[in-house]
C-alpha cells in the first residue's frame, strides 16, 4: 500500500537534485520542488486514505466508553434515539357486533 507514496517521493527527490545541481538551480527551488511535489501531496494522500481507519478507530474508542458494548439493551428502555419506543405488545382489535 506504501510503495507508491515512497516512489512518487523518490521521484520529487529526483527532481530536487536535479533542480539543485543545473547550473541555473539553487537549493531553495530544490526544497520548495520536494514540499510541492513530494511531501504535501503524499501527505494529503496519506491522509485521506487513512480517514476510514480513524473513524473507524474513534467509533471504537467512542462505544468502549459508553459501555455499549459490556450490556445488552434493555429493550423496554428504548433506543436512545429522539423516537417513541416501539410498543411492544400489539393492540386488540375490537369486534364489530354483526359480523
């Protein structure tokens, strides 16, 4: 999964040196050539793609200190959420005389 961030960093690399050593280059163009091409996109990308896991990671932590996960639900209780508890025994119908 990483090899493609290290490639594209040794390619900006590439271009740094490449930028530090023509005759019209200078070591200040070299270091803004590897951050804008190699380390803030790779950072970003790097970033981006672990977003998942860090949600995943904080859903987690999150249920792990409610204590959802040490008991059940009491079912009577409700869901927590802003609707009516669900009745859980269902009405009788009444009978219409005559049919």
């Amino acid at each position: 999964m990483y090899i493609v961030p290290f490639v594209w960093l040794y390619v900006a690399f590439m271009m740094a040196v490449a930028e530090a050593t023509s005759t019209i280059g200078t070591l200040l163009g070299a270091g803004i050539t590897f951050l804008l091409y190699g380390l803030l996109p790779v950072g970003l990308m790097l970033y981006l793609m672990g977003s998942p896991a860090r949600r995943r990671a904080n859903r987690q932590t999150e249920l792990s200190q409610t204590g959802r996960n040490a008991a059940p639900q009491d079912s009577s209780q409700g869901d927590g959420s802003s609707h009516a508890p669900a009745d859980t025994v269902a009405p009788e119908r009444e009978k219409t005389p005559g049919l």
